[in-house]
C-alpha cells in the first residue's frame, strides 16, 4: 500500500497548498478516513490564531446542536421505519400459523370426539338389532370404509425423491421431477383394489368409494386432510395382494421411475394391521326420519341408508 | 456535553413526534442514516483529535447527506437501482469503520 510520494503523504496537517493527492482513492480512504476538512480547518485557524469569537461562536454552537438534533430524529425515524417494516410481515405469518395449528387441533379433537360418539351408537344400535342384522351391518360397515378394521395385508410405501441441492448456492431446485403426485397415489391405489384389497388407507386416511386424492398447490390431499411423503399405502386383503400388486402396471410403472428418479417404492407384508374409519359421509338429501314408523323405508322414499352427493 | 444533550432531543422529539416518512423520501432514508453515522463519527473523532470544528461538521452532514440522496436519485433514474447506493455504502461504511478505530485508539490507547 505504499503510494507514489512516500515521504510526503497525503496530510494536509503540514503544508495546506502543497497537498499531494494520492493516485488511489481506496488507499487514501482508507489510510484516512477523517474529512480532510477538519485537519484543513485545524490549519486555518493555526494560520489565523483561534475561531472568531464574538456572536459567530454561540450561533455555530447551536447550528451544531441542531444538526445532532436532527441526526437523533434521523435515527429515530429510521429504527422505527424498519421496525414498523419488518414485523408486520412476519407478525401476519406467524397468526396465520398459530390458527392453522389452532384449527388443525380443533379439528382432531372433533375428530376423536366423533369417532368416540360413532363407536357409541355402533355399539347401541348392535343391542338393539337382533344378531344376524347386526353382523351384516358390520360387514357393510367394514366394506365400505364406515368401521374400523383390521387383518393382514401390505404397505406400499411411495417417497418423494430427495430434492436435488445446487452445489453453488445451496438451494434446493423445486422443479423436481421425482415428486410423488396425486395421480400416483390414485394409480397405487385404484391397484390394489383391483388386486383384490378390501381397505385401504393412506397415511391413516381410509379411503371410500367417496374419497379424493388430489393436489392442492403442493400438497396433496385425502379427503381434505394433507398427507406428505413419504406415502404409506396399507391395504388389507387376501395372502397373495402382495404378490398380485407386484404384477401389476402401476407396480411396474413405480420400479422404474424408483431406478429412474430416486423415488422410495417399497412393498412389503403387514400382519395385523388395523385401518381407521373413514369420515362418515355427510348426509346432503337424505334426512332422518322424525316420526316413528314400522318400516324404516315404508313411508320415506329418500333413501337414507345410500351416501348422495357424490363429494364426500 | 451540549452535543450529547441535543442528539438525545433529538431522539425523544423523534419518539414522542411520530412522524412518519414521506413515500416518495422512504428509498433515502437507509443512505441518509448512513451519511449521519459517518458524520457522527467524524466529528467524534475530530473532537478526540482536537480539531473540531462546528462549521465543518455541520456541512459534512448536510454534504454527506445531500450526495447519497443525489446518488440513490441518479441510480433509480438511471435504472442501475441499488447498485450506485452500494458505492455510497461502501465508501461511507469505510469511512465510519476508519473513524471508529481511531475513536477506539484514542479511548482505550489500544
């Protein structure tokens, strides 16, 4: 850092008219950061004896105080600029989180409630119909995803491939073609209902002949509920759903893009397991009937016992 | 003292004041707290140097200040947006760091 005048360096301490201005603005910033003013000032007045005295003394004085008074209202103004900036973004994320979390509780503790009540009335409605009718409102039950069930049957397990990390900036790149997508799961399990599956669930979701797999921005949802990855398909059927599910396209279709993509597939037996009920379909048309009446359908002819509507 | 005195008026005008900035000045008030930051400095150093002076302090903030504003100005115009205020940044950031060694060697003779 040596400039091209060594013995006379760029300080106007000395010798005000004989200043050397140095080639390199960086070298003399940084070899001096004080506004040269000063020191040029600091030699006037050494020319000329002391700062002009009389009324110019108190008048600079309070020029300077007022400049430092406004230096604070810069501050001031500044800090509350950037604080009144920034928080309010983040205030608004951080509510929004707290009420999703919120409503996301409420509605598992609804949930459990309403599984508690529909055990409730399963367990009434068995005293009160004699025992035959009872069993084959089970299996009913059972086979249309209204009851719990459990038996042996196999987990598919379906995995978004790890996204690719940019070795330069450390960003995960979106666009990634190894994600697992709604239509995936649909594949996976429209085949293993037909490899003879009598439940199936997703990530504790059982499905019905009602529910929805799809994508909502880039989640994906069973029946309304998101599930992430990886993906757990668990479906109860007969010994050889494992063996028959292996064979079939959708299997294939998903050892391939595993190979080619890095995405999880995985099947494997699970004894024993059991699968949640489904959300009870809401009821759109149909109503209960208020009157007592000997038959339930003689006098209501809007069948009540068939889920309308189509939506859930 | 005097110096002292009106900085913390002017903070606790600006806190009991509110005043809110104009949308049109918001791009130059990040640049102008930085021009007041190395005036500031500068004039503490100048004072631990023994050649303050007020005139001089007064027209490095109001310079410092007037040139960054022009500055970020020129950038938005010519379309380079924040590109010139980093020099600003840069050169004033270098002056502060500079000053505020020297302050501290002055201080603590280290």
């Amino acid at each position: 850092m040596s400039t091209a005048n060594p013995p006379n360096p760029p300080n106007p301490d000395g010798d005000g008219r004989r200043r050397v201005f140095a080639p390199d603005f960086l070298t003399e910033l940084f070899r001096n950061p004080l506004d040269p003013a000063y020191a040029d000032a600091a030699a006037r007045r050494r020319e000329r004896g002391p700062a002009p005295g009389g009324w110019r003394a108190p008048l600079t004085r309070a020029i300077t105080a007022v400049t430092l008074a406004a230096i604070g209202l810069l501050f001031v103004v500044a800090y509350r600029h950037a604080l009144a900036d920034e928080p309010s973004r983040s205030q608004a994320r951080a509510g929004l989180v707290t009420q999703i979390n919120d409503r996301r509780t409420s509605t598992e503790r609804l949930r459990s409630q309403a599984d508690g009540l529909r055990e409730d009335v399963a367990r009434l409605r068995d005293a009160a119909l004699d025992q035959t009718e009872a069993t084959r409102l089970r299996e009913m039950e059972a086979a249309t995803g209204l009851a719990k069930v459990h038996g042996d049957g196999v987990v598919v397990r379906l995995g978004d491939a790890p996204t690719a990390v940019d070795a330069v900036t450390g960003q995960r790149n979106g666009e990634s073609l190894g994600r697992v997508l709604d239509r995936d799961l649909q594949d996976v399990a429209n085949a293993l209902w037909a490899s003879g599956a009598e439940a199936i669930s997703i990530n504790g979701q059982r499905l019905t002949s009602t529910s929805t797999v799809r994508t909502a921005g880039g989640a994906i949802l069973v029946d309304f509920q998101p599930v992430t990855s990886p993906y757990d398909v668990t479906a109860i059927g007969p010994d050889d759903l494992g063996g028959r599910f292996a064979g079939t396209d959708a299997a294939r279709l998903f050892r391939a893009l595993a190979g080619q993509y890095g995405m999880t597939f995985q099947l494997r037996d699970a004894n024993n397991v059991t699968l949640p009920a489904a959300i009870a379909p809401q009821l759109r048309y149909a109503a209960p009937a208020t009157s007592e009446t000997p038959g339930p359908n003689a006098s209501q002819p809007t069948p009540s016992t068939t889920p309308s509507g189509g939506g859930r | 003292m005097i110096a002292v005195l009106a900085l913390i008026a002017g903070v606790a005008v600006g806190i009991w004041w509110e005043p809110t900035v104009p949308l049109a000045l918001q791009p130059y008030l990040p640049i102008a707290v930085v021009a007041a930051l190395d005036a500031v400095f500068g004039g503490i150093r100048a004072r631990l140097d023994g050649i303050f002076d007020d005139k001089q302090f007064v027209i490095s903030f109001i310079s410092n200040v007037l040139v960054a504003a022009l500055i970020v100005y020129l950038g938005d115009q010519l379309g380079v947006g924040g590109q010139l205020s980093t020099g600003v940044v840069v050169v004033l950031g270098v002056r502060i760091f500079g000053n505020v060694a020297a302050i501290r060697r002055h201080m603590f003779r280290a």
